[in-house]
C-alpha cells in the first residue's frame, strides 16, 4: 500500500477544517424568502386590522339603523289623546318616550273602541276620578282612606294632581281602566301605572268630580265617555 506524505496528509487536514464556501445564489434565494415571510406577516395583519376595523363599522351602523327605526315608530305614535265627556273635552298629554309599552297598550285598545261609551265608575271628591269596565268599590274606598290621611301631609310634584293612569292590576280585554287624580297623591305609584297628564280641560276634570255620588263614591246620574280620539299633536 502507497504510503502518504506528511506534506500530503497536512494539506488534506486544512482542506477538510475550512469552512465551506456559500454560493451568490443562495444568498440571494434565502433574502428573497425572508423578504416575501415579512410581506405576508404585514400584508395578514393588516387585513385582520381593516377587517375588525370593517366589523366594528358595520355592527355600529346596524344599531343605529336600529335606533333610527325605534326612534321612527316612537314618532309615528299619536303623542296626545282628547277624552270626549257630557261635561267637555280633556287633552291628555301620554309619555310614550318614557312608557312605551303601557302608551302603546293604551292606543291598541283606544283603537279598537275600547274607551267609548266607557262610564266614570268612581268618583271621590278632591282625589280622584275612574272611568272603567269593572266595579271595584273596595279599592277606591281604601284610597279614600289613604287620601284623608295623606291630606294633611306634604306632597311631591311628580304626585301632582291632573295625571293619567292605569291600575297597576294584570289587565285583560276589560280591565284597562282610566284614572285621572284631582289632588295629589303620595302613593301615586303603589297604586297607578301613571302614563299621561292633563294639559288642556283641567276645569271639565273639575266638573266631573263635583256630581253626585253614593256612599260607594258611584255617580248617581250616569256619566261618562263619550269618545276619546288620537292625535299627534294638540
């Protein structure tokens, strides 16, 4: 067998340690990678943002288009109601802003026909007056009772006298009754679903309240509503 030559053997050695040459190509096909990796990182993130970005617009354009319909239909609901009575005519304002529900109860009904030829069941001096279906004596009584006693106490204006509502009992095709008060009452909201107030024909509630009455506080001569109208404005 051939024998190597030191000499030969120390330059094969040096060749097999240096480090081994990377080609003009490579490193400019490995630039290129890097360089396209960066454009789809910034290229996916900004499509994510204009996305969330595009989702965020639209869920606010959805609600307010919501809004806008809401507010449209609050709108279109008549706003005033004019009660027609044997003694004049009474102009109730309804809060269809802050009681929707109830007001649109209210005009559902009125529509249908509901509230004419409806007579005033009750009607208790200085306090108030009832117009509805059912006979319900023992209530008013007790109202009387409270109304004596709370008389002599101060009262607040969101009690004030010359309001709308309706009793706060479950109501059904008969019991959607009226109640307008003719004094204030500090337990107003225990009792009433308050929905309106008077703004024109304070006097007409006046001459209502002065007929006469039984002891269960029943009109002696009937009397009652004659037709009660929808308007959007007065």
């Amino acid at each position: 067998m051939a024998r190597i030559k030191p000499q030969a053997l120390l330059i094969q050695s040096k060749k097999k340690k240096g480090p081994n040459r990377i080609s003009l190509t490579t490193i400019i096909l490995f630039g290129l990678i890097v360089v396209l990796a960066l454009f789809f990182l910034v290229s996916t993130s900004r499509h994510r943002s204009h996305r969330s970005s595009f989702s965020a617009d639209n869920h606010e354009q959805i609600l307010g288009a919501d809004n806008s319909v809401l507010d449209m239909k609050n709108s279109d609901l008549p706003g005033y109601a004019t009660i027609i009575t044997p003694k004049g005519s009474i102009t109730v304002e309804l809060f269809k802003d802050s009681l929707p529900e109830v007001v649109d109860e209210f005009i559902d009904i009125c529509q249908k026909g509901h509230f004419k030829g409806m007579l005033f069941r009750h009607i208790v001096k200085h306090y108030v007056i009832q117009a509805g279906d059912m006979d319900k004596p023992g209530t008013v009584e007790d109202w009387t009772m409270r109304g004596k006693h709370y008389s002599q106490l101060d009262t607040s204006l969101k009690h004030e006298a010359f309001m709308l509502g309706t009793s706060k009992a479950k109501h059904d095709s008969r019991g959607f009754d009226l109640f307008i008060t003719t004094a204030p009452m500090p337990d107003l909201n225990e009792k009433l679903i308050v929905f309106g107030r008077v703004v024109k024909g304070e006097d007409v509630v006046q001459e209502i309240e002065e007929v006469d009455t039984d002891e269960h506080y029943q009109p002696k001569s009937a009397i009652g509503i004659t037709n009660l109208i929808l308007k959007q404005k007065i």
